[in-house]
C-alpha cells in the first residue's frame, strides 16, 4: 500500500485527492496532511483518514488540535511542512500548498528520496533550474498534477515530442473586450467558466498568467525549448493538452473537465485502477471541440511569462513574486485586474538577473520582489 503525505489537505486540490481516495480501488495510507487555516474542514478530515501527523499554519491551532485528537502529532508552520515532506513513514507526498511555500518542502521530499506529487507549478516557476537538477540526482520522480502537465506526461511514453501544445480553456474573459476586463471586479474574475480552483489560480486564469507559469512547468518538466511549445484556446477543456511528434502525428489526452485524473494518475503511477471518474467520458454528449489561438494583447500576461522563460536564469522567479503578490492586490480591492500584468511587467524591467542562482539567492530574490512589487502598489494607492 502506498503511503502518503498531502500538503494543503483543505485546498481545491486537497480535497479532489482525498475524494479520489475514497474511491479508489486500491488503498492508499494517508499517513499525514497539512493545512492552513482552515481547522473546521481539516477536523473532519482528521475523523475519517486519521493521519498519524498533522500539521497547521499556527503552533496555537497546533496545541489545541492536539488536546482534541491525542493519538495524532500535531506540528505547525513551515518546519511542519518540511518535515512532513520528508518523513521516513511516506512514498509520496502531494503538494498542493499555493504559492511560494511549496518549494521548500519539494526540496526536502528530494533529499529525502521521496517521490512528489506536484500541483504547485509555482514550485518550478520560481526553482526550475534547482529542483529538476536535485530530482534526478536524488532519482526522485516528480509527477505532474497540473491537468496539461498531466496529459503531456501520459502522451509522452517515453519519447522525446517535437512540439508540446498546451491547451487553455481562455478563462472567463475570452470574449470580453479589453475595456471590459479593465473593469473586471474580483467577483467576476473568480467565476471561471470550466474550473472550481483556488483564488490565486483562479485569477491566473483570469489574466491567462497561470497559462503562462504553465509554459515555464512544461519547459522544466519535459526539458523542453520554449519554441517548442505551443498554447492553443480550447474553451471546452476537454483535450487536456497533447504533443506533436516529428511526423505529423498528434497526441492528446481527453477527459471531461475534473482534476480528479491527474491526481489519481500521480497517486497510482504508473499504475492505471479503477477510480472515482472510471465510466465518466461519453463521447456523444461532447457537442465540439473548439480551437484558437491566443490573444497575446488582449491577455499580455502569457507573453511576458513566454518573454521571462526564454530570458530564463532567475527572470522566472520574479514574474511569479510579482505576479503573486499583485494578484493579492488585485483581490484586496487595490488594483485592477489588468495592473496585475502591468505591474509584474514593470517589476520584471528593473530585473538584474543572477547566474546560476542558489537556493538562498532565490528566496531572498523572492522576498526583495515582493516588497518591490508593494511598495509599487502603495505607490499607485497614494497617487490615486
Ligand atoms: P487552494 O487555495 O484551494 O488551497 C491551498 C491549500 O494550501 C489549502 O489547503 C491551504 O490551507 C494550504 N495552505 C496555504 N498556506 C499554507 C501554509 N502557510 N501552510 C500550510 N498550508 C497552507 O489552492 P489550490 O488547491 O487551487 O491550488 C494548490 C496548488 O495547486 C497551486 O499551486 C495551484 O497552482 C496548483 N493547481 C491547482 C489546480 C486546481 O484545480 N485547483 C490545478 C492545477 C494546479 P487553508 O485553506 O486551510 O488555509
Ligand atoms: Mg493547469
């Protein structure tokens, strides 16, 4: 039975997994889970998959946890995370944690010889350049969670493609106009038309940025040259992404709109079981498939996460401090949708970029960003 760690247990993407679980026809150990705040739903969780350790953002939700549940470890903050991550009593841990804080305990996991199941695409975005590296060192095997990573994984079989083709639903303003968008209020931005994800992503997907940090996971994943991979609107999400090869043949993966899928593919790899969307596709009630191309001024964000990849060295890094920490600003009122990109854009013009950066270098780059990018922020707010 293979035994688990799930970091960001009370997620979009947590919560998929566990509902995967439930349904899975073989057992999988949920050994331990980590969670933020949320201590109402992760209680629930901790009744029906007893965990043997658990962890919270805060040592005072820690303390009371444990007065309430006796027979678990309770840890707290970073260090918890890491030490999760890299417990002798897993195989795997998925990291379903957003933003920033799933690259330190992706790091430990590696050190530790432990397989990952990977969500956080920010992870890669940010440490790309480390992470793989230390991966294959260690011969750790980093599965794709993300849904086009996922296909991509499960077209590839083994063989190097010519191109790779990222398929984008478009988010909820396709066809709005730019005007439009200027005025987007955080509400509107939030209602994805196909997904139900976290807030953060789903305002990537708003201004197509998480297409984007999408285009830099698949060039670390799959080794791959940005020229080489490509991004088609397929407003449906019903191909999930595919790859091209050398002679004209194509290969995509299907599936209806659900992230039950690539997790459980991650969960079970390389093993195919029985599961939760076994018997769900049913071709005579996809209407169509549609395909464009993106619209690189309408939704300027894909470009210059495109323009950072190719730039490469520590270029990533900043566009997603920046991105983060202005999409916080987006969704706390203070800015416009479209100030997210233009703000990240700014920040990333100043970038003096480090060779061969190391772990250390990375994060205080990240935090140096982020305070750039709040006091540009305030800036905007004062002249206002
Ligand atoms: P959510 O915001 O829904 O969930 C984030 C999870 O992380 C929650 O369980 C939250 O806990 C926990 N968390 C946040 N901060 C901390 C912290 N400091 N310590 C411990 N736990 C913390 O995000 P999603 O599930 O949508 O996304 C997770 C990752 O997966 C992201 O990187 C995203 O890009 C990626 N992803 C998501 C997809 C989706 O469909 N949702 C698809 C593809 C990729 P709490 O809520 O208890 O505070
Ligand atoms: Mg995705």
């Amino acid at each position: 039975m293979k035994k688990l760690s799930i970091l960001g247990s009370t997620g979009s993407i947590g919560t998929q997994a566990l509902e995967v679980i439930s349904q899975l026809s073989e057992k999988i150990e949920v050994v331990s889970l980590a969670a933020g705040k949320n201590i109402n739903l992760l209680k629930e969780q901790i009744k029906i998959f007893a965990p043997r350790k658990v962890s919270v953002l805060d040592k005072e939700d820690a303390l009371k946890l444990s007065n309430e549940f006796p027979q678990t470890d309770f840890l707290y903050g970073d260090e918890g995370l890491e030490i999760l991550s890299s417990d002798k009593d897993i195989d795997i841990v998925l990291i379903a944690v957003s933003g920033k804080i799933g690259l330190k305990p992706t790091i430990a996991a590696i050190k530790n010889k432990k397989n990952i199941a990977l969500a956080n695409k920010e992870t890669l975005v940010m440490a790309g350049d480390i992470v793989m590296p230390l991966a294959k060192e260690y011969g750790v095997k980093i599965l794709p969670v993300d849904s086009e990573h996922s296909a991509i994984f499960q077209c590839l079989n083994g063989v190097k493609p010519k191109k790779l083709i990222i398929t984008a639903s478009g988010g909820p303003f396709r066809n709005k106009s730019i005007e439009e968008i200027k005025s987007a209020t955080a509400n509107e931005a939030l209602n994805h038309p196909r997904w139900n994800m976290g807030r953060k992503i789903t305002i990537d997907s708003a201004t197509l940025m998480n297409k984007g940090l999408e285009v830099i996971e698949a060039h670390h994943l799959f080794n791959m040259d940005y020229k080489d991979i490509k991004v088609v609107i397929h407003p449906q999400s019903i191909i999930h992404s595919a790859i091209e090869h050398e002679d004209g043949s194509i290969i995509a993966q299907m599936g209806l709109p659900s992230m039950h899928i690539p997790i459980q593919y991650a969960l079970t790899y390389p093993k195919r079981i029985k599961g939760i969307e076994s018997n769900s596709f049913d071709f005579s009630k996809i209407a169509q498939l549609t395909f464009e191309n993106p619209d690189f001024e309408k939704f300027p964000a894909l470009k210059i996460a495109f323009e950072a990849g190719i730039k490469g060295k520590t270029f990533p890094t900043v566009l997603n401090a920046a991105n983060e920490e202005a999409v916080m600003a987006f969704l706390d009122g203070k800015i416009r949708l479209t100030d997210i990109t233009e703000i990240t854009k700014s920040v990333l013009n100043t970038h003096k970029p480090i060779e061969n950066a190391s772990l250390e270098q990375i994060l205080e780059l990240d935090e140096k960003t982020r305070k750039q990018t709040r006091e540009i922020i305030n800036n905007l707010l004062i002249k206002e």
